[in-house]
C-alpha cells in the first residue's frame, strides 16, 4: 500500500520544539502533535525550503531544534507557479 503523502508546516516542528506551554490548551496541542510525530512513519512526510527558511528564525536554540526535527523528513520542491500565487497572496 502507497503511503498518503503529509506536507509538515512549520508550526508541527515548533510545537516540537518548544518548552513545555504554561496554557493548558497550548500543552495539549504540543503533547498531541509529539504523539503524531511518533507516529510520522505511518506517512510519506516532507517539508519545503519555505518551511525550513521560516523555522530558522528567531531564537538560535529554538531553531536549531526546530531545524533537528525538519531534517529528517524528505524535502519536496514547490513549482515556481506557488511561489508565485504565494508572493501575490502575501
């Protein structure tokens, strides 16, 4: 059986990442995406060059964490065409 293909944006690395959230609500989003990550070989997970240049901001520690989770899912090439509908959205 062929693996459904999952695109990982860049809030499953952070939460991830993250130290553990004060907001209830925020632990258990951060506890249910741990779970799935668990779990992340049950699909054909990638990432794009977008979400890895977005995950590299901000705190150094935080990034290189968010960087370590990232890099070991396959990365898939966006067309230029959605970078493009991307720039016109933004």
């Amino acid at each position: 059986m062929v693996k459904k293909r999952v695109y990982v944006e860049s809030s499953v690395t952070s939460f991830l990442a993250a130290r553990q959230a004060r907001d209830e609500r925020i632990r258990i989003r951060q506890l249910q995406t741990a779970l799935w990550w668990e779990r992340r070989h049950e699909w054909d997970c990638v990432v794009s060059a977008t979400v890895l240049m977005e995950i590299a901001e901000g705190d150094p520690g935080a990034a290189g964490r968010r960087r370590e989770k990232a890099l070991s899912l396959a990365e898939v090439l966006i067309p230029p065409e959605a970078d493009l509908l991307s720039d016109l959205l933004m």
